[in-house]
C-alpha cells in the first residue's frame, strides 16, 4: 500500500486477525457470516483487500472488537 494511511489500516487489519485468532474463528468461520467464501478473508488479512467501513464494523463486532476502540488505536 502506498496510501499515507497504510500504517493505520495494517493496524486495523492487525487487530482484526489476532482478534480472530484469539477467539479461535477460522478465516472459513469468519467468513460465513456475511456469506463469503474463506478467500475473503484471507485477501483482508493479506493486504490484497481492503475494507469498506460497513465490512469493518461488521467483522469487527463479529470477532468481539468494538470498532471505536480499533480506531482510537490508529489516529
């Protein structure tokens, strides 16, 4: 990523998948809920994909993070 921005997005993307390894959800698992494939997920995770806001909020909650307290972290 050469955006300004992508030091802060990486740690978006950081929280979201530690998150959702803590909580022991597969990229498969994840991505079921908004009915995506696994690939979803892992291009998010790779970098190869970025997030809208409503997919952030929505994985976020999904894997027991609030999004505020995300963003607080990247400011």
């Amino acid at each position: 990523m050469t955006s300004v921005y992508a030091q802060g997005y990486r740690r978006v993307i950081t929280a979201l998948k530690k998150a959702r390894k803590t909580r022991g959800i597969t990229q498969a698992k994840l991505a079921e809920a908004p009915g995506r494939p696994q690939s979803f997920i892992t291009k998010i995770e790779q970098g190869e994909r970025r997030l809208d806001v409503v997919e952030f909020v929505h994985l976020a909650r999904l894997v027991g993070l609030e999004p505020e307290e995300i963003m607080k972290g990247i400011g």
